[in-house]
C-alpha cells in the first residue's frame, strides 16, 4: 500500500535518516515516539506537504515522490482539526469536493453517509468556534474522508481532547477503519490509544526507525534498549555472562524460558515484577493467587530483597527493590502495598516468571 524507501529530509538541528517503512493494505499503523523523533514531519513528507532531500514514496504500485499532495489519494486530519472559521459544517466537509473532481451525486451520497455515521446532521449550519472538541474531531475526519482516500493520516488525533472525548473517538476511528476499510497511518505517543486502535507500527527515535513489527511484538518483544524503555519495560540491564537458559545479571542468575545465545540485554515490564510472601511458591500473597495465570506458577526466579523507594501513583505503587546490588522497579497495587506494610527499608520476596523475562 504505501512504501517509503531511503526517505531523508533535513531541518536546521533535526533530520530523518534513511527512513524505509511498509504500511500494508487495510492497516491501522501507528508511528509512535518521543516528542520530537520525528513522526510529524515523517507523516508530512508521506503527505507531500514538505520537500524531502532524498528518497522515494509509493502508494501501490505508484510513485508518488513528486506528486502535488492533493493528487496522491492521501488524506490527513492535523490534531488542531484546521477546520475553516468562517465556514459553516456543512461547508467545512465539501471544501475539498470542488479541487478532486468528484461528480455532484457521488459527492452528495458520501456526504449523506459521513454524515449519518458521524451524527453530524444537527450540526450542519453550525460554525467550528461553536463545537466542542469531539464534534470539530467528526468534522475534521468527515472532510478528509469525504475524498475516499487511499490512505488516511491521523496526526494525534486525540490529544486535542479531553479525557471523557477520548474514548469516544476511539471507538469511532476502530469502528470507520473496520467499516471503511481505509488504510489508517497515526501519529501517537499514548500506548493506550495505540494498542487499542492498531495493528502495526514503528518506533522513531531522533529521526530514525528503531524497530517495525505487529503492535503486540513492538511491545513484548523489544529489539534495543531504547525501545525496551519508550514501551515501558523500565527494568533494563546488560547481561554480564549467559550459561544456556541462565544469564549473570549483577550478582544474581536470572532464569530464561529459552536459550539466548548473541543477546547482552535484559528486560522485565514492572507490572510483571509478582509479590510474594516468603521466597516458597505456596506463600504467594492472598490478594494475588487467584489471579495469576499459570505461566506464573514458575518460581525459578525468586529474590530477597529491600525496599529502596515508594513512588504513590494513586490506585498503584512504584516499588524499588534492591536484590544484590541489583534494582527492580516493580508496580503494585495500593493494596498489597498496605497488606504487606512496605516501607522504605522494609524487607520483601519478589518472583520473576520465566515467561516475563525478555532478552535482544
């Protein structure tokens, strides 16, 4: 569907190198980093609205490096929405009709469906400056793809919004792409938003691509140390010495599910970080047993260790514990904070499943 080959683009103090990125048919990609790698301006190039330095862009089998942006079947709605002012909904929506000669009756009958999935028929003579977020959202999208693009740019779409909008729109843009069947690329740094909607992805760090998968693999099975922490995995180390299924991290040996020859990382999510009571598999704590799933019942992994900080996140705590040397930040719930009576110094046993433990 839309291929990027060697895409180069250069801004005084910032550049994307050597960019190659597959979005596949039917896709709900997302492009996901920090503030400032580069995900906008890489969204912008695949959009034609800036001069790239070197490369080439395809959509099918069709180069479109040097296209005019309004002639490459690509849509994008700007998290701002860039809805015209001074022009009513209904105007807003049918600006673009006139400059891709879409015939009146073809025009009219998208417009009548978009409106209807959109529940905007209320809204119609109404001015931007007199809608709410969620509803300049519907508009901004209606307008976009009223021109039945190929594929559909979502630059942060839901950042403009508050909270109780977000969901909303979420479930319209699952719901459009499904019914749709448009080829969504997104720009987003929130992970909730991007497991929800996509299916694939890429990670950019400072203007160039880290790694590119399956959202699930993005997030399970990271490939550097810089996509291990972006992901959330936050416990990251170099592995000292690697025996088969068993790594040196520190003073301590870390059990894997399976041998990882070539791999000097290692990294565990926090929320996978179990707390038990007593280093023995029939003390786990009573508020966790049953809930775990069986792929915990693995105890090889079990440590003593002390409490080094407490971070209170409101229904959840970011727990530091030292094992040998060695810190673990683990997630648990207020709960068990308050049941095992943890505290700065406190002595504690936590166990690591097999399962949870991810190397590269």
């Amino acid at each position: 569907m839309i291929r990027v080959r060697d895409l180069s683009v250069h801004f005084p103090g910032f550049s994307l190198e050597s960019i190659n990125l597959d979005v596949k048919e039917r896709d709900f990609f997302a492009l996901i980093g920090p503030t400032g790698s580069g995900k906008s301006v890489l969204l912008e190039a695949i959009m034609g609205l800036i001069p790239m330095d070197r490369g080439a862009i395809f959509l099918n089998d069709r180069e479109i490096t040097k296209t005019p942006p309004e002639r490459r079947g690509i849509g994008i709605v700007y998290q701002d929405f860039a809805l015209f002012p001074h022009l009513n909904v209904r105007k807003n929506i049918l600006y673009g009709v006139r400059y891709h000669a879409i015939p009146g009756k073809e025009a009219e009958d998208r417009f009548q469906a978009l409106v209807e999935t959109m529940n905007l028929s209320h809204l119609l003579n109404r001015h931007p400056l007199t809608l709410s977020g969620g509803e300049k959202q519907r508009v901004a999208l209606c307008r976009a793809l009223i021109l039945n693009p190929g594929v559909l740019l979502l630059d942060e779409p839901l950042s403009a919004l508050d909270p109780l909008l977000q969901d909303e729109i979420k479930n319209l843009l699952k719901s459009l792409h499904q019914k749709l069947g448009t080829t969504f690329i997104m720009v987003s740094h929130d992970f909730s938003d991007v497991l929800f909607l996509a299916n694939r992805g890429a990670i950019i760090h400072r203007g160039r691509i880290e790694q590119t998968g399956a959202i699930q693999e993005l997030f399970e099975r990271p490939g550097s140390p810089f996509v291990a922490q972006f992901v959330g995995m936050k416990n990251v180390y170099s592995i000292t010495g690697v025996n088969g299924r068993r790594v040196s991290l520190g003073g301590l040996d870390v059990h894997l599910e399976r041998s990882v020859p070539g791999h000097c990382h290692l990294a565990v999510r926090p929320e996978e970080i179990l707390c038990i009571d007593g280093g023995m598999p029939d003390h786990f704590s009573n508020d966790l047993s049953d809930h775990l799933p069986d792929h915990t019942q693995d105890f090889s992994n079990r440590f003593s260790g002390t409490v080094h900080r407490l971070v209170n996140r409101g229904f959840y705590f970011d727990v530091f514990i030292r094992v040998n040397g060695v810190e673990f930040m683990a997630q648990w719930t207020r709960r068990q904070v308050i049941k095992k009576g943890l505290e700065i110094g406190a002595p504690t046993w936590i166990a690591i499943p097999e399962r949870s433990v991810h190397t590269f």
